[in-house]
C-alpha cells in the first residue's frame, strides 16, 4: 500500500508533544485537586494558580496545533480523492 507523503514526517515530534501534552493535563489535575481540598495557604494557592493557567495555555496551543493539523490533512486528503475519482 502506498504511503502519503508527509504523513509519516515528525512522528517522533508528535509523539513527544503528545507526552508533554499528557504531562501537562497530569500535573493541573493534580494542581486542581490540590487546590480543591482547601488547605493550601494563600501564597501556595496564588503559585499554584500560576501554575495551572500556564499548563492550560500550553495545552490549549498543543490542541490548537493539532486541529490545524487534522485540518490540513482532511483538506489534502479530499484534494487527491477528487484527483482519483
């Protein structure tokens, strides 16, 4: 079977940002929990809010990235059906 070019390029890349990604999710919930429980002081909360929203960014432009891939992989995609049928 024939494999599409480009498709396979970055794998090792993805795979990495997908574990970071994962990492990332892993330690706000954790953060949340944390937070939840309503025992932290005043300025372990205030760091661990920093915190928190700087792992949510960085899960959001994962997420983003990965939509923009998706995106343009379904467009290509649809392009070389058209050219076939």
């Amino acid at each position: 079977m024939a494999r599409c070019p480009g498709f396979g390029a970055d794998a090792a890349a993805r795979a990495q940002d997908a574990a970071e990604c994962l990492d990332a999710l892993a330690e706000l919930e954790d953060l949340v929990a944390r937070m939840e429980a309503g025992s932290l002081p005043l300025d372990q909360l205030l760091v661990h809010y920093q915190r928190g929203a700087q792992l949510l960014q960085l899960c959001r432009s994962r997420l983003e990235a990965i939509e923009q891939r998706s995106e343009e992989h379904t467009s290509e995609l649809q392009s070389r059906l058209h050219l076939v049928c």
